[in-house]
C-alpha cells in the first residue's frame, strides 16, 4: 500500500512558513497537516483561518486541517473558505457528529472523524462509511514532539478492520502523533494510509527532505513487511497446523 506523507506545520518555522510548507512539498510531502487548537479543548493555542489560507496559497497539495476545539461547527465554513481539503474534527466535542460530516461533505470538504487515545473506536462505527479519513492520535493532542502511545498500534489495526468490515476501505487511515523513523514501519504495517509528522520532518537535523525520505522508506519496510506477514500466514494455513510459523 503506498503510504501518504503528511507533515505538519507544527513544528515549523511559523517567521518562514511558506518557504517551509514550499521545501516539504518540493521534498515529497503529499499533504500538509494544519493543526489547530483552541486552548480549551486542549491546552495549547495555535492557528486558525488566515494561517489555514496562508498554507493554502503556498502549496497545489491537499490541506489537511485538524481541528482540536469546541464547538467545531461553528468554523466549518471558515475553514473551507480558507482552501482546506480535508477537515478532522474529534468525536469528543461533536455530540451530533453525523450532522457535523454532513455539514462538511455540503461545504466541499473531505470529512474527518478522530479520537484521543483514551475514547474507544466503538464510537466511531457508525459513522466510518460516512467519512473520507479516519484519525488516530497517537499521543494526547495538544502538542507537537511527544513519544508514541505503544497501545495505539492495535488500535490502528481495529480501526483498519473495521473500515474494511463497514464498506470504508477507501477512506484514508491517518496516523498522528510520535511518528518518526522508528515508529513509522509499525504504523505503516498495521495498516494506516497517511502517517502524519511534525517534529520528525521540520525538526530533523539533516532537513526537511531527508527526513521525509527516511520516514517514507522505513513505512514502506514496515508495509511490506506486514504483507509478507500475511502472505506467510496464509501459506501456513493451507499447508496445515503442524507447520504454522509465528508470523511475529
Ligand atoms: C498533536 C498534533 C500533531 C502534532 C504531531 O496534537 O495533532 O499533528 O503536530 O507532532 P509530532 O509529529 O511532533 O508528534
Ligand atoms: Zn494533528
């Protein structure tokens, strides 16, 4: 499965931030992620529409905007009017989320559901035909260069399942959160479609195009990996329980 590269503006140079949005793109990046907060819904404050717009007229590639504040209804048009392609809102703030997909599939928008790590997949398996994307966080949003949550592996594993199982095969599977070199091969492998990364591209020491070849290919490893896994798998069940190999 080719493997979707989304760095996000949090960790760049906000005094250069068209030139930086412009070096990720030139460097490969296939979408650029927009992460906004509110201060309430998270504790940190970033950006809103006019930066959105900004990015917008800095690059042809998809915007990716995710929205980690309240009441996200209220800015939906705000932000299609600023040029994001896909929204992402949270589960957690959208007591009718169905109207809120709605609402941004009749504005033009690709609709995006996500959840903290602490809110079960179970909330979502209503909606998951109805979105273009669906989210993992991967650490408690708020803020850019925190590690990895282990357990949030399986939960891209469930969440690929259950795409599949619901007729969403086709929605993107997006992983943000911790991802760098070391992680992206098991994100990557458990079957997520776009791996977003902050403090990994626009923090690396040897540039924002090195590191964006350096996570692409370790995702890439860990995709084919995952597919020998399978095929292996498979080869074992036909031949017979007395060869069954780990394919761990
Ligand atoms: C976290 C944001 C992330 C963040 C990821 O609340 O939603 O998009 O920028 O940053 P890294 O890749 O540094 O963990
Ligand atoms: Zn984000």
């Amino acid at each position: 499965m080719t493997v979707l590269i989304a760095p996000s503006i949090l960790s760049a140079d906000f005094g250069r931030l068209a030139e930086q949005v412009s070096e990720a793109a030139e460097a490969g990046a296939d979408w650029i992620h927009v992460d906004v907060m509110d201060g309430h819904f998270v504790p940190n404050i970033t950006i809103g529409p006019a930066v959105t717009a900004a990015v917008r007229a800095a690059t042809d590639l998809p915007v990716d905007v995710h929205l980690m504040i309240e009441e996200p209804d209220r800015y939906l048009s705000a932000f299609a009017d600023a040029g994001a392609d896909y929204v992402t809102v949270h589960q957690e703030v959208c007591p009718h989320l169905h109207r809120t997909i709605e609402r941004m599939r009749e504005l033009g928008l690709h609709p995006g559901v996500t959840l903290n790590p602490a809110t079960s997949l179970d909330t979502l398996v209503e909606v998951v035909p109805e979105v273009d994307l669906a989210l993992i966080m991967s650490v408690n949003p708020g803020f850019g260069g925190q590690s990895y949550i282990p357990s949030s592996t399986e939960k891209i594993r469930r969440l690929r399942t259950m795409l599949d199982e619901r007729g969403a095969s086709g929605a993107e599977l997006e992983v943000d959160g911790g991802v760098n070199v070391d992680t992206a091969g098991a994100v990557s492998g458990a079957g997520a479609s776009v791996l977003v990364a902050g403090a990994a591209v626009f923090g690396h020491p040897d540039g924002i195009a090195e590191a964006i070849r350096l996570i692409r290919s370790a995702a890439e490893d860990g995709g084919a990996t995952a597919e020998k896994g399978e095929t292996e798998e498979e080869d074992a069940a036909q031949v017979g329980s007395w060869s069954r190999r780990s394919v761990d």
